[in-house]
C-alpha cells in the first residue's frame, strides 16, 4: 500500500463535520490541512485532529502536502476555490453544485483536462444501498422496459432549521439546485442521461424568516424560484415528471418512482445512502421489498471522495464532475426553459457511471 492520498478541506460549515467523520482515521487518505474564511473556526477544527493544520485559503490550494482539494464552501465560491486548486495542480472534489453557473463549471472541467487533474463533485448518496439497490433491479428487468419516471421534494424551507440559510436563497441555491442534485443523479444512474427539458417555476414570497439560531427572527431576501417543476426526456425515450419545491409543507409521495411495463419501483430518498426499496409487480396484489443488493453498505457523506480516490485513473470516478455538469446543466435548463417558456435540448451528455456492487463497510472504509 503506498502513502495516503492528502486532502486539504476548504469550508468549514455544518456539513464538514460529516465529512470528517468519514475521512479521518481512514488508511487510504490523511486529512493535512484545514482552512475557512473564519481563521478561528479553521484553529479550532485543527486543533481536534493530530497532524492537521490551519492554513489560510491561499496557502492551502498552494500547500504541497494537498493532493486534492475538498471543496465544501457555499454554491457561489465553487467555482473560484475548484479553478484555484486545478490552477495548483491539484485535484478537487466539491459539494454540489458544481459551481453556481454553467459556463463557470464548464471551465473548471476545461482547467481541469489541461491541468491533467480530476474533478469529483458531491452527490455520493446515490451510491449507497438505496438508489443503487433500485438501479440493480432496474437493470435486472424488475419493471419491465422503464417508461417514465416521477421524482418530488418538498419542504417548507430550511431557513426553518439551519442558522445561516441566506445562500439557500441567493445564485445557486432554490430548490432545485440545493436538492435537485440529489435526484437527478439518482435519475442518470437509474434511466441515463437526459436530452431535453420542459419546466415552470415561481417565486410568491419576496422574503423568509430565520426559524433557528442566533439570527432568529431575521428576514433574508429571497432572489431565486422557490418552487420548480418540469419535465425530463431522458435519452432512452423515458420521461420524468419532477418537482421541487420550498414552497409545500410535505408530500406523501416517493422520493422517485420508476414505472415500466412490467412493474413499478419506489427509490428511497436520495439524499440517504439506504432506505427501502419497494417493487409492484404487474398482476400482483402486494408491494415487495426488495433486499440491498448493491451499493456501499452504511455509506457516509465523503464516500465519493473515497471511491475518487480509489479510481486513481483506472476508471472514471462514480461522484464525477462530467456527471455534475451534466446535472447542473439539466437544472438550470429547466429554469431556462421556464423564463423562455419554451423545450430547451441540452448541449452535454455522460456515460452512466459503473454501478457500485455491494461492498460492505469494512471494504470501502
């Protein structure tokens, strides 16, 4: 086994936590540096972890002990923190999106050929057991010829839960792109790569209020759709129906449904790594569940950087940035489609990414 792969982490917030929790203590990486716009908060996560030090950002996309960077600040720095490590010559994985814009994360992949360094990007839940389960039965004929798909999220907001929700709000953020990561790389790996869009969207509150926090109480302006809907057309021929809304209080319906000829599949909520996986099957009285046959077992938020990691040009990383272009492009398509009001075909495809087979936790950690 040769030396761990270094990761420098750039974004401290609330979802770094998990990321460390799966990164640190693992023999194939070694987390070395930490750094954040609040050069307390990067001191006081160092200090927790032997070996870490708090760098500012600069001196962390310039450190060499950093092979690759862990991109996890918020949507509108993406792209500025993911050209800088390529510009270092370092690799860089980051949170969805891929970056706030598309011609922005067109040219961190355009940097990152050059640069002959790779790109991962976030989301990792759908190579958990769920969605990945769901794909293997897919695959396996359990619906039949797949025809068309439904996909729904809605909450009422997250500014009702997290402290800081202002980006949520801002270029980048809305529910689609906050969310819409999540279920439209469920939906590749599940039906492949879509080739149009048709969608609608709206906007009827000007404002939100924090519900949490030192900042309760606290009106921040609302300045993206709340509230998206649209059609995918898939380039197998499949359509799905997908809404995605900050606007609703809850939904009874499945994250995703896959209906095909033969039968219909409910997919697990695709911002988890498990979940169950429910098959009707044409004739038949009763739902079945169908056990986890694929996908990484107990999975956590970091696995794709693992899997990243591990790909080390042998193959195409699962968690991709071809993968988030293609999703990012899919999003912002469909609020195109709806300011246009017209069918938008889109400019990029990708491969579907290898399916995870069923490894379990001792193996991918």
């Amino acid at each position: 086994m040769g030396d761990p792969h270094r990761i420098g982490v750039v974004g401290l917030g609330v979802i770094s936590r998990a990321y460390l929790d799966t990164l640190v203590g693992r023999s194939a990486v070694r987390v070395t540096a930490v750094a954040d716009l609040d050069a307390s908060r990067s001191a006081a996560v160092a200090a927790e972890l032997p070996g870490v030090r708090a760098l500012s950002v600069a001196e962390l996309l310039g450190s060499p002990d950093v092979d690759t960077v862990l991109n996890l600040t918020v949507p509108a720095a993406h792209a500025e923190i993911a050209l800088g490590a390529v510009g270092h010559g370092k690799n860089v994985y980051g949170e969805k999106p891929l970056a706030a814009e598309l011609a922005d994360a067109r040219a961190v992949l355009e940097a990152a050929d050059k640069a002959a360094v790779g790109v991962g990007c976030a989301p990792d839940t759908v190579l958990g057991t769920g969605v990945q389960t769901a794909r293997a039965a897919v695959e396996a004929g359990a619906v039949g010829r797949p025809l068309f798909a439904t996909a729904a999220m809605v909450t009422p907001g997250h500014e009702r839960w997290h402290p800081h929700p202002d980006f949520y709000y801002t270029a980048g953020g809305g529910p689609l792109l906050d969310m819409g990561p999540y279920y439209l790389s469920s939906l590749v790996h599940l039906l492949g790569p879509v080739r149009a869009v048709t969608g609608a969207s709206s906007r009827l509150r000007t404002e939100r209020v924090i519900g949490s926090g030192p900042r309760a109480g606290e009106r921040i302006p609302v300045e993206v759709d709340s509230h998206v809907s649209g059609v995918l057309e898939h380039e197998g021929g499949a359509l799905t129906t997908i809404t995605t809304s900050f606007d609703g209080v809850a939904t009874t319906a499945a994250p995703i449904e896959v209906h095909g000829d033969r039968g219909t599949l409910t997919v697990p909520d695709p911002n988890h790594f498990d979940g169950e996986v429910r098959l009707l099957e044409l004739g038949a009285e009763q739902w079945r569940t169908i056990p986890p046959s694929a996908g990484y077992v107990g999975a956590a938020r970091g696995v794709g950087l693992l899997d990243f990691v591990a790909a080390d040009g042998r193959r195409a990383p699962r968690a991709s940035g071809e993968l988030a272009l293609h999703v990012l492009e899919t999003m912002t398509a469909l609020l195109r489609s709806s300011a246009e009001g017209r069918r938008i075909e889109l400019s990029t495809s990708v491969e579907r990414p290898d399916p995870v087979p069923l490894t379990s936790a001792e193996e991918w950690r």
